[in-house]
C-alpha cells in the first residue's frame, strides 16, 4: 500500500476512534497531536497512546497492559500477533484501564 492511501486510511481510522472515544462514557480525555496520535488520560491518572506507524503501515496502541500493533486486512484492522480485531480490543483495554464497562460504536 502506498504511505498516501495508508496515511489517509489510518488518519480517517483515527478520527472515527476518537469520536467512539468521546461518546463512549468512560472517564476520560482523548487529545489529538500532530502526527497521527491520540492521547487518552484517564480519571486514575494512567494514559493510552493510539497513534499511526507510517513505516510499519500499522495503527500502534500503547496501554497499561502492552503495546499492540494492528494492519488494515479485508477492511478491518487486525492484531499482528493473534488477529483480534482494532475495536473489540480498544473497547476491552480502555474498559481496563478506566474501571468501566465500555462499548466502542464505529461510525464510517
């Protein structure tokens, strides 16, 4: 894949992420930066990056529990290691690492 089609897939990715972050009712601020990242704080202090790796042509998640790498496969993004899907494991991560129960709507 080409960096332009993969930098506008991730970015158009990334956006969806962060409006699914904002309506999902979890105690926390998600703050976009230059680059392709977004930045989580949460209530407890901890924090997630979820940003886009140009290089690599993955969307990188960094949680308290670890760091998770996703490609873009048949429309979805999926893990490297083991195939879940980008969403389902946001949605249990974030859930983890706030203390709430959350639930991820991805809008296109």
């Amino acid at each position: 894949m080409e960096e332009s089609a993969f930098n506008a897939l991730a970015e158009a990715e990334l956006a969806r992420i962060e409006t699914a972050l904002e309506d999902c009712g979890a105690e926390l601020d998600v703050e976009p930066k230059p680059g392709g990242i977004l930045e989580l704080e949460f209530d407890n202090g901890s924090k997630m990056i979820i940003n886009r790796h140009t290089a690599a042509r993955e969307i990188w998640v960094a949680a308290k529990s670890g760091g998770f790498h996703f490609r873009p496969q048949d429309g979805v993004w999926v893990n490297t290691r083991d195939g879940r899907e980008l969403w389902a494991m946001l949605a249990a991560l974030v859930g983890e690492q706030s203390g709430e129960a959350v639930r991820l709507v991805r809008r296109d």
